[in-house]
C-alpha cells in the first residue's frame, strides 16, 4: 500500500516502530503474511526521511542462503550500498584488502564508505 494512502489505518504498531527508530534502535519487523509489515515500513521510512534521517530496509531474503561467509557479507552490502546510492563505493572498498576477512571487510565499508559522511 503506498505510503500516503488514505485507506491505511494507523495502529499502535505504526507509533512504536517510528519511536523505536527515531531513538537510533535496531528494529526488525515480524508477522505472518498480509498483516501489512511493507505498509507499516513504508510510513515509518516517509516520516524518518521528512525529519532528515535517512534510512535503509534490508530485505534479508533477497541476498540467499545456503552462502559462504564472503558472499554473504557481499550481498547484505550490496544491499545497504544499492539502498543508499553507494554501490560503486562500497565494492570498491569490498576489493581491498582481500588478506582480511569478510566481516572485516564488512565494518571497513561501512565505516569508511557508508558512515564518512554521517
């Protein structure tokens, strides 16, 4: 549901979820199917961007499984790097130095590439 529908009807959810994301927390959002997780992600990112934050959504799913710790550290910042425009960035720095290991590398890119300018 987009966004700005009219039809969408704010719950108790919509108000914790903005709060807990406004105080800088680790959110992860869990139900069963068509309970309206997107819609409630939606909105909490609309209002998050309209008070200058910029957030990202990591679809955990979309990267795979049954990968090796490279490919997987790979793909979930391929996700953040494609969610903030820095894709180029951060697998530029995922190429260097390959003597570290992929979590390594992981921290690096986001510390040196994703958050350099926050």
């Amino acid at each position: 549901m987009d966004p700005s529908a009219p039809s969408y009807i704010e719950r108790q959810a919509d108000a914790d979820l903005f709060a807990a994301l406004s105080a800088g927390e680790y959110v992860f959002v869990l139900d069963s199917r068509q309970k309206g997780k997107s819609s409630l992600v939606a909105r909490a990112m609309v209002k998050l961007r309209d008070r200058g934050i910029r957030p990202i959504k990591v679809d955990l799913q979309r990267i795979g499984a049954n990968l090796t710790p490279e490919q997987w550290y790979a793909g979930l910042l391929g996700e953040i790097g494609q969610e903030l425009g820095l894709s180029d960035e951060v697998f530029g720095y995922w190429k260097t130095p390959q003597a570290v290991g992929p979590l390594a590398r992981w921290i690096g890119a986001l510390r040196d590439v994703v958050l350099k300018d926050s």
